[in-house]
C-alpha cells in the first residue's frame, strides 16, 4: 500500500499554462489505482485533499473569508473561491458584498442571496502540491491501520503464530506480517524463555484501535489458547462429534478439560489424549510441559466431581445442592493427591465443576463422624454416591 502512495505522492507536480494551477492527471490516476486495488476511495481523497488546501490557503494568505476549494475529478485543476452574503449594508467587506457590487456580477442576486468569486493565488499551486503529498500519505496510513485492525478483529479468539522480535520491559513484541503484537508479562507462561528470532504462538486476547494503529494483545495463558490448541489436534472436536464442555488453567503447571461425546461410540477421553498419547503430548510440549487432565463430563455432579479429582480415586461424594457443596471422601493414602500441590488439584476440580469441594480422608470422617460414617457405608445414603477403583475416569498427561 505505501508504494501506492509513494507513486501517487510521486505523480503531483504544479501545473502552470493558461491560468491553470493543479495536481496533474497522472497523480488523479494513481488515486483511481488506490481506489481499485485497496478500497480507498477516490471521493474521500478528494475531498480530503480539498480540505486541506482550504486551510493551507487560509494559513498562508491570512484570509478571514468564507472560502472553499474545488478540484476538477478530470483535469486535477483547483480553484479557490471566496463566499460573501449580498446586504443592503455591508459591515465586513471581507464576508460581505453590497447589492450594486453582486449584481455588476450577475443581476439576479438579492439581498441575502450568496456570492461565490474566485480568488485562486497565482502562486499557489506549489503549496497545493505539497499539500496534496501530505494528504495521500496520510490517508493511505490509515486506510493501511484499518484494514489491520478489521483483519486482526476479526480473529480475536484465534490463535496467530508470529517471530519475537524484542522484548522491552518484560512486554515480548511479536511480529505478524505488517504489523505486531505484545505479549504482556501478565499473559506469559512462568518460566517461559522468549527470545527474539524465535517463533512463538499467542492467542489474540483483544485488538484495541489506537492513534497509533491497532494494538494487537496476546495471551500464553488464557483457557481459550488450550481450547482452541485442543481443536487444532483433535478432529472430533472440530467435527462436533466431542463437545469440550470448560477449561481450566493454572499456566504452566496444570490444566483439566472437562469433554463429552454426543456420540455414544466415541470415548471422548481417548479422542482427546489420542493413540499413545500423542494428541496431548503435542499441546503439552507446545505449552512448555504443562501437565493436562482429560475429564469425561457428567451430568451426575457427584461422578463429575469424583472424575474432576483426577488422578485421585475417590471413596464416595456426598452433594448439597443448594449450597452446590460436595464432600469428597478418599482414602487416605490418595488424600494429598487429591488435594494437589498448594491444594492445585482441588482447586482446580472445583473451577472445572464449579462446585465447592470439600475433601475428607476415611481416617478423617471415622474420627469426626464415628457412628454416622460406618452407618454412611452400610445402609447407602441420600445424596451421596460410592465409587470403586473406577471413580476418577480421566487421563492425565
């Protein structure tokens, strides 16, 4: 698009012959090519271009006049005409005329009718050049802008892969064809080495408009990285056969997918880990080993839940639904596993679920509940559901 504008700006030149000042035809042809090829229309340019000259004539000539510029669309030649109100008493002689002066121009004028006189300097066409230069350049910066930030806009939500090309207060800018993006330390992966030269994929958080063009921000981090990375690996996620119900994310460290089938032939669990693994070791790797737990969805909230503590087994789930409480009951060597490092695993159970989980080991509830949690496992119980070696059907990688 520049070098549209490079050879429009290239093409205006003064024109003297006859009284005529202007921009050339060739220049008024290259606006036509920037109109054909990048949408710029040739309307908005002219008039663009009128505006300015309008008020490079006022700045150099010290005129207080009601004035306005015309540019011939064939010829590229302009004029400037000056705009007075016809008065039976002229106050302002410089936007006002008399009755007499009006009609030694034309007859038919009358009192507050308006006079149109062409004032066009004699040496105005260089300042009309130049003038006309700055305009294009200007117009054609930010056509270019928006039709970034339209292109860029459109794909918020998108994954984009671009090459770091410096990084300036922790902020990693990362170029995407004509423009770039940044990668603010709040949407990086901890841990993460970004260096220039290198290739790096974000995902495209927001496209903000700015005075400066359009700012494109990226996020490592964002749960919609791993969703749309998880498409991009798993055809039955594309093709709607596997619906992925959330996604939750402690960056870098550990991530649980809650998916499910609509297809009762397809294992959703498996589509998504894929043969050996090797679905899932993809989006790890590209990640930088962030570890990924593959839950089966439930409609059932306690065998949700019991599957969300993955890789944990759970004993039994006992619900409250109002309080959308559960309490989880593990044995007692699975009770730091459930729980997770820093309470990881449970917490992000929850977020997946959103249910509070409450995790209690056998040894636990025997000594708080005595008689109510030996009777809890010989008689059953309402609201509460029992698993055996099954319970925590998932995969994690």
């Amino acid at each position: 698009m520049f070098n549209l504008a490079k050879r429009a700006a290239g093409r205006v030149k003064e024109e003297r012959g006859a009284g005529q000042q202007g921009v050339n035809a060739e220049f008024l042809e290259a606006l036509r090519d920037l109109e054909r090829e990048k949408g710029v229309s040739l309307a908005v340019l002219i008039e663009a271009i009128e505006a300015a000259l309008l008020s490079a004539y006022k700045r150099n000539f010290g005129s207080l006049q009601n004035a306005r510029v015309t540019i011939d669309q064939n010829t590229g030649e302009f004029k400037v005409f000056t705009q007075r109100q016809v008065m039976e008493e002229v106050e302002d002689p410089r936007l006002e005329i008399s009755v007499p002066e009006a009609q030694a121009i034309d007859p038919r004028y009358q009192p507050g009718d308006t006079v149109e006189v062409e004032v066009t300097p004699r040496n105005f066409g260089r300042i009309a050049a130049q003038t006309a230069k700055q305009v294009v350049v200007q117009r054609i910066r930010e056509a270019e802008r928006n039709l970034i930030f339209e292109e860029f806009a459109n794909k918020e939500g998108d994954i984009v892969t671009g090459i770091i090309q410096r990084i300036e207060s922790r902020n990693v800018f990362v170029e995407l064809g004509k423009t770039e993006a940044v990668l603010a330390p709040s949407e990086q992966i901890p841990g993460e080495d970004y260096r220039p030269g290198h290739r790096v994929r974000g995902y495209i958080l927001e496209v903000r408009k700015t005075n400066k063009g359009p700012q494109i921000l990226l996020s490592r981090t964002h749960p919609g990285l791993l969703k749309r990375l998880l498409e991009m690996e798993v055809p039955e996620l594309h093709e709607g056969i596997v619906e992925l119900k959330n996604v939750v994310r402690e960056p870098g460290a550990r991530s649980k997918i809650a998916v499910y089938s609509r297809d009762y032939g397809v294992d959703p669990v498996g589509a998504c880990v894929g043969p050996k693994g090797t679905r899932v070791q993809n989006i790890v790797q590209e990640l930088g080993g962030e570890k990924i737990d593959v839950i089966k969805w439930d409609p059932d909230p306690s065998k949700f839940v019991a599957s969300a503590l993955s890789p944990a087994k759970v004993v039994a789930v006992e619900i409250w639904e109002e309080e959308k409480v559960t309490r989880v009951i593990v044995p007692d060597y699975q009770l730091s596993l459930a729980i997770g490092r820093e309470g990881q695993n449970a917490r992000l159970a929850a977020k997946l679920t959103g249910w509070k989980i409450d995790i209690k080991s056998e040894s636990q509830m025997e000594e708080l509940y005595p008689d109510e949690y030996g009777q809890l496992f010989l008689d059953g119980g309402e609201g509460r559901d029992n698993f055996g070696e099954d319970a925590g059907a998932g995969e994690g990688v």
